[in-house]
C-alpha cells in the first residue's frame, strides 16, 4: 500500500533547539525529563514523529544506557524516533574525519537501538567565524569541497561506502544531504556520489533549500528535483523567498513558509511520485517560532499536497524506499 495524506510519515526538525541549556549543560548530558519536554512540545505541535537532529542531542555519544534512557523517554511521550539527522560531521574533513567517521558509525549503532529507518549524513562542516557573525548564516561562504579532486572525491565515495554497508548490515537506509559547495551541492555531483557508492540503500536526501538560499545564482530548482528525486529516500523540506536582480549582481532570500517560497512543492511532489518516491518527510524552518512554521508546514503537505488515496500511479525508484506505519497525526484545524 502506497503512503497517503493521512499516514505519510513526516517529522519534525529538531533545528530549534540548542544543544546546550540555560546553564551550559549539553543536551546530550542532560536529564531524561530535559528530553521530555522538548519531545512534549513537538509533539503538542501536531508531530507524530521527531527526527532525531544531532545538533541537540547526539545519539551516537550516548552509552547504552543512556541510549536506553532516551528510547523510554520518547516512548512514555509518545513520540516516533524513526530518523537520525547527524550534520556537519564530515567523513571528508582534513582534520577529523577519522573521529567523524567513528562517530558516524556509532551513530548508526544508535539508530539500530532506536528502531530507526534512516540515517541522514551530510559533507557540510561547522560553520566559520564569519558565518556565525551572520543573522543568516548562509549569507557568506563557508567550507568547500576541493572541485576536481580526485583523492578527496574518492575518500567521499569509500568512507560513504563504508557507512552505507553497515548501514545495510543494521537493516537501516543512509541518506545523503544535499548542501551547498559540497560534493553534494548541485545535483549533478550529488546523483554521481551516489551511483559511485553503489548501493541499493544509500540514497538522497534532497533539501534544495540548502541550495537556493545562497545569495548566488542557483541552478533551477525544478531541473534539481527531476534530477534527484529518482534517487531520494528521505527529504529535508523548507522553503525560502528569493530575489533575483541579475543586473545589478544582487540575490536576497530568506526562509518562508514551503506554501510560500519559490520551490512549487505541488510540482516537485508529483515529480517525486512519479520517480518512486516513498521516504520519510521532515519539515524544517529556520528563524521565529520554527516549530510552528515546521507544524504548519506539516499541515500544508497533509491538506494539499499529499495523495488522499493510495490508488496513484507510483513510478519506480532508483533506490530503496523504507516502510514506516506510525500513526497519523491529528489534522490541525485551518
């Protein structure tokens, strides 16, 4: 049975929350009942299921009781943990791949633990001085991957490999993010990592906000999703306002909505339908109030977006898709 509006499976990003309290304590250390109550307030936000965003607590540096300790926690919420989001953890970083790469590892351990269905990796890493300056981090540039280098794309590709077969070994399916000047940072580069891998449970996760937000010319986000969503299995969705005035060499954007932005996700769902998608969703925002724009745009995918009935033609994927059967969320009143 195909998925439909009513039981798609679609978490919330946890980007909202720090991952250090009021005291300077990190999250990852902190109480079960700290845990609870930002699982209670995700979930009081209309969210059946979380993803799991390492920049607030961080599974794989949880010991097994500890790991234990959470899984209860968000069973007595009632709160779904079917995804792990590890960021800027690069497998490729001059300095600390090695430590990265052991931490991606045990992160996936994790999510065995956890009863996850993916795991999302990314090549982006910790954001610069000058980033951290910026009310839009994604304002000035940060970390490149090396263009044309075929030591450092080759590194990607094994040290990917490697996950991507322990992965398969723990019954999960990994997921790349898409994020600007990385190797998986057009849609070109980011299809190729994935066939170079070459195995049927790595695949996209294809956030484009990550890459029409940059104040930069951009490729066209519809070529993106033609191009990439044939090999997706998990999907970062946000949405950002742009400007363009190629004239005068000025590009503004700034997070919105996803009804509201320049990606059509009308347009790019029916794409996704017709390419075999069936990953997890995950509604992300940044600025304000984010779990409220995140739970509206949980709403938005629900009421407009998604299949009503599961008797729609559904193309075939270029790789696995997972089943998860959570229960369906309350629809919010408009």
């Amino acid at each position: 049975m195909a998925y439909t509006a009513e039981n798609w499976p679609i978490t919330a990003a946890l980007l909202q929350f720090p991952g250090v309290d009021g005291t300077g304590q990190q999250m990852t250390d902190a109480p079960a009942p700290a845990w609870a109550a930002v699982l209670q307030e995700v979930k009081d936000a209309g969210f059946a299921d979380a993803d799991l965003t390492d920049s607030w607590v961080r599974p794989g540096d949880l010991s097994s009781a500890r790991l234990a300790e959470f899984k209860q926690t968000a069973e007595n919420v009632g709160i779904g943990i079917p995804v792990i989001s590890a960021i800027r953890r690069s497998v490729i970083e001059a300095r600390n791949w090695e430590a990265n790469l052991a931490y991606s590892h045990r992160t996936l351990d994790a999510a065995a633990e956890l009863g996850c269905e993916v795991v999302s990796f990314g090549l982006h890493q910790a954001l610069t001085a000058e980033q951290q300056k910026q009310l839009w981090f994604w304002t000035v540039e940060g970390h490149k991957d090396p263009v044309g280098d075929k030591e450092t794309w080759g590194n990607a590709v094994s040290r990917l490999r490697e996950l991507g077969r322990h992965a398969a070994e723990l019954g999960i399916l990994l997921s790349l993010e898409m994020y600007e000047d990385t190797y998986l940072g057009t849609a070109d580069s980011s299809v190729r990592l994935v066939q170079d891998i070459g195995l049927d449970n790595v695949g996209l996760n294809p956030d484009l906000g990550n890459l029409i937000r940059v104040h930069r010319p951009i490729e066209d986000w519809r070529e993106m999703v033609t191009k990439t969503l044939p090999y997706s299995n998990y999907w970062h969705m946000k949405n950002y306002i742009r400007d363009e005035d190629v004239a005068r060499d000025s590009y503004v954007a700034m997070p919105a909505p996803m009804e509201s932005g320049l990606i059509n996700y009308r347009e790019a769902f029916r794409i996704a339908l017709s390419v075999g998608f069936q990953g997890i969703l995950c509604t992300e925002h940044y600025g304000g109030d984010g779990l409220s724009v995140t739970a509206s745009n949980q709403d938005y995918l629900r009421r407009q977006i998604l299949p009503k009935a599961d008797g729609y033609a559904l193309g075939k994927s270029q790789v696995a898709q997972g089943r998860q059967q959570p229960a369906a969320p309350e629809l919010a009143s408009v």
